[in-house]
C-alpha cells in the first residue's frame, strides 16, 4: 500500500504555495506539512498577527524552517494589526509567544533572517510574477490579503486558488458565541477577502476542522515518533492548555466530543492533496460585521438571497485516514541521511 505522498512523486508537478500564517502551534504542524510533501514549493511565508504579536509569529515560522532544515524559504513580516479599529490582544490560545511560552533560547539575530521587503508587497509580487499558478494558503487573520487586493485589485485573478483556514458554518464560535478567531481579530478584512477575491476557494471551518478530529492517541503517537520536527512539536505542546485533553473538556468538547484538532491542517492538507475532501458545499457566504454576538461570523448562502455572482468551496467533511498520514510524515522531518 502506497502512502499519501510516493503517490505524488512521479504522477504530479510541484504546486507553488506561499503560507500567509499568524504562526501559532497549529500553523506550525501545518507549515511541516507542506515542507513534507513532495508536490508542494513553498515560494514565500507572510506574516501576519493572530496567535501571538507579528514579531514572534516571525520568529516562529523562522524557527519551524530551522528545525525541518529549509532556511533557505524566504519569510516576510506583514500586517500587525487589522485593518481597521485598534483590535483585540492575541490571545494565550498557544501561550504569549504562539508557542506555548517553552522555548528559551530566542534568536536575537531573528530581523536579519526575515526580507526586508513587507509581506505584502512581497504576495503581490510573487504572484504577479506567476500568475496563475500560485496557490495561497492564509492560516491567520486576513489582513495582509485585504491589503493586497486594496494596493493590486487585480491581485485575486491572478492567483490559481485560494485556501482559507477561518469562519464558521454553524453559527458556533470558538472566541466569540457566533465566531471563529481568525475572522473574529479582523472581521473587515475576512469581509473584503470573501467579496472580492473571485478565485476559487476553499474554506476550512472551525466546524469543518472540528467535525473531522482525530483521536488524543494518534496525537500522542504522532509527536513520539523520532525524528527533530515531533520532538519540537512535542515540546511546544508540553504546556499548551489547547493541547490538553482536560483543559478542552469544556471548551470544545461540549460541541463536539473528546478529539484532537490541528486546525490550520485541514486547510493545507485540501491544498497538498484535493482528493482529501471528499465532500464540499458550494454556495456564497458573507461576513457579519454587525451585532453584538454575531460580528465575524460566517453566513452560508445555501438558498440565494444575498443574490451574490461568486461561490466559494466550503469543505464538509475529509479522508481523515489521508490526513493522519500527512500528519506523521510533516513530524519526520528533517529525513536522516
């Protein structure tokens, strides 16, 4: 039996993807992702606020790169704050740094490693340069993509798809009662991204994430395997109360059972391998930027009364045997020689 990704290897070229990440743990697992599969070139990582402060979620990713031993990906700071209001504080989602606050040793030298040109200008560029063949995965709050189609309108035709990991489809929120945490600390921004980005794209809800969970034994399984990634991945884990089973008892559990979720996974793994999602719904969706309870929230069009032109791909359910096979590999990095 032939693994997720020999599959790729000799049938399909590499699809060029830049990671717009607000790196936190879960982005983390999902940039491993896509630095193991063998069909995906990673052209640029942009930097945005989310999980933690722009300046660590920088360090983060630079960090990730160190330890899967691919330095040589250019990382871009971008956007730290949204695009309007003074927005909220990070939260302690993944402790004060993204990374669960266990890392000691910081890179005092991380400035140097980062472009000098913004995130932002960088996306435009890159896919400008490509057109019609960048794929763009956004794991964070999408700020640094309202941006780009504010100084480029263009900008969304010329990508070849869009990944998006946020919003909601059931009215149930992980931050706030109605929403989701990445649109949530932008809700302008998710706005102008699901209007006016007309390329195809996907969504991974927190309830799509959620509804398709692993079980804690294969997260214990997967970050005891022995290699330099599931030791780090295990270490920034170690005192993260989202990763604990306990702490999520009354947290998520309460909608959808005891389970392991690795959110921003499930939009990279529809971008390594499309055949994962194995069931989609096609329709408009807007964003709700009123209300004191349901501001950020997702709304699916499913019967046309927003009277919208353009559809999105909102995944409902996924191949969790191929996604628990991407999860394994992305934590055997780097391979021994």
């Amino acid at each position: 039996m032939f693994s997720v990704f020999e599959t790729f290897q000799e049938t399909m070229e590499k699809k060029q993807v830049i990671i717009d990440t607000d790196c936190g743990i879960d982005d983390a697992q999902a940039i491993m992702m896509a630095l193991a599969a063998p069909n995906i070139q990673i052209v640029g990582i942009t930097c945005v606020f989310g999980n933690a402060v722009v300046e660590n979620v920088c360090q983060n990713v630079l960090r990730v790169l160190s330890v899967c031993e691919h330095e040589g990906i250019p990382v871009f700071r971008g956007s730290g704050g949204p695009l309007v209001g003074a927005g909220s504080s990070p939260t302690d989602h993944f402790g004060t740094d993204g990374f669960g606050d266990v890392i000691k040793d910081k890179d005092t030298q991380w400035e140097e490693k980062i472009q000098g040109e913004h995130a932002v200008s960088a996306m435009i560029r890159l896919v400008t340069e490509n057109q019609k063949q960048v794929s763009l995965v956004a794991l964070g709050p999408l700020t640094n993509l309202a941006l780009a189609v504010r100084l480029d309108p263009s900008f969304p035709q010329k990508l070849k798809d869009l990944y998006i990991m946020g919003g909601n489809m059931e009215g149930k929120g992980n931050i706030t009662l109605c929403a989701e945490f990445n649109f949530v600390m932008d809700p302008e921004s998710a706005y102008i991204v699901l209007e006016e980005f007309l390329c195809t794209t996907y969504i991974a809800s927190w309830e799509y994430a959620c509804r398709n969970a692993l079980t804690w034994e294969f997260f214990e399984e997967m970050i005891n395997q022995d290699a330099p990634a599931a030791a780090f991945m295990k270490k920034i884990t170690s005192k993260c109360w989202a990763y604990s089973k306990e702490a999520m008892m009354n947290k998520r559990d309460v909608y959808f059972g005891p389970a392991f979720v690795s959110y921003d996974a499930y939009a990279m793994s529809a971008c390594i391998d499309g055949s994962l999602v194995t069931e989609k719904i096609e329709c408009p969706v807007r964003v709700e930027l009123q209300g004191s309870m349901c501001r950020g929230m997702m709304v699916l069009d499913r019967t046309n009364q927003l009277k919208k032109n353009h559809s999105v791909f909102v995944l409902a359910k996924c191949d969790v045997d191929k996604l628990s096979q991407l999860l394994r590999m992305s934590l055997r990095q780097p391979c021994k020689k």
